[in-house]
C-alpha cells in the first residue's frame, strides 16, 4: 500500500510538474520570433522547432509512446547553430524530461552534456534559463530516485557551472532565478539522500566542490 501510494504521489508530482512547464515551454516557443536577418535554413529550422514544441506538450499522456522520436529531434535542435532554435528545444526537454521522469534514462548522459554546454558556454540567456528549467523540473519529477537515472558525477558538473552562474558569470536577473531554483533542487537531493528512508540519517563521505 505505502510503495502504490508513493508511486501515485510521485506519478501525480511529475505530472504536475510537466503540466505546469507546459505552458512556460509554449511560451519561450512563442517569444523566439523569426529575426530579419536570420537566412533562410535557419528560419525552417525555428519553425520546425517550434512546431514539435507544439506537437509534444500536446501528446500529454501519450508522450512515452513518441518518446524516442521526440528525445531525439529536441537534443538535435537543442545543439543547432541558430541560438533561437537551440532555447525553443531547451525550453520544450524542461516539460518532457519531466513527464517522461524514469524512462528519459536512455538520454540521460547526453541531456547532461547538453545542459552544462549551455550553461558553461551559451551566449543565450533564454537558452540557460531553460537548461536550468530542465534540471529544476526533473530533479522536482524524479524526486530522491535521481540519482538511479541521472550520473552524479554529470550532476556534479552541472552544479558547479550553476555555482559560477550564481557567483558572478551572469548578472541576468531573470537567469539568475532559474540557476537559484535549480540548485535549490539539487540542495535538495542531497538532503534526501542524506536522511536516506524514512529519514534515517547515513554515514556519508561528502566531497566539496569549489
């Protein structure tokens, strides 16, 4: 009864967390306007972009279906040269890695790499702020599991370029919000791991990253 019902809680806390990126996904999507002086390839490729932001946040529960498709085509863009395609793809993994929770494992490696990149060397603000939003929500999703999905050792990377972020590599207001609430999240995972089931404390060897 205790592992249905957590199952549930945590079925319903991703959902959750999918649903209410949705909409911010939809909307990054909708600010990224074709600019005037971008050619024509890039141009398709936006629109392209934009169409399967659109097409995915509407699969809902279907989503694990198309997941292989989906993953695929949105950590393509997320590498593109154009950086709007690159922040509408960012900002479109938030809401299906969250909703996909367990089963993004497959990706989960190169959805990493792809999160430090932008946060260690995007030149878009819009594309870090969603890189962040993608660690936020799926930590958010995937709850004290985390870690049997995600590399701690790519999480360790992840934080430290947050850190930098956070202490002076940006003065974005907006983007320093995301980077506070995902290492909030990630304050949070090691304090889940930390208590260990049903809050029992653990021996741990800490390592302190600068």
């Amino acid at each position: 009864t205790g592992g249905a019902a957590g199952g549930a809680a945590g079925g319903a806390a991703g959902g959750a967390a999918g649903g209410a990126a949705e909409g911010a996904a939809e909307g990054a999507a909708g600010r990224l306007e074709v600019d005037d002086g971008m050619h024509a390839g890039a141009e398709r490729r936006l629109k392209a972009a934009q169409a399967i932001c659109q097409a995915v946040t509407r699969l809902g529960e279907t989503l694990p279906m198309h997941a292989d498709a989906a993953m695929h085509a949105l950590l393509v863009g997320a590498c593109d040269e154009e950086p709007a395609v690159r922040a509408s793809c960012l900002a479109c993994l938030a809401p299906v890695c969250a909703t996909l929770r367990y089963a993004v494992h497959p990706w989960s490696v190169e959805l990493l790499q792809c999160i430090e990149s932008a946060l260690e060397g995007e030149r878009d603000v819009q594309a870090q702020q969603a890189a962040c939003q993608i660690i936020s929500l799926l930590l958010d999703a995937l709850g004290s599991d985390a870690l049997t999905v995600l590399s701690a050792h790519q999480l360790n990377a992840v934080t430290v370029q947050l850190r930098l972020l956070r202490d002076g590599k940006t003065d974005d207001a907006l983007l320093l919000q995301h980077v506070s609430a995902a290492l909030d999240q990630l304050d949070a995972l090691g304090r889940a791991l930390f208590r260990g089931p049903e809050g029992r404390g653990k021996t741990l060897s800490i390592r302190i990253l600068n």
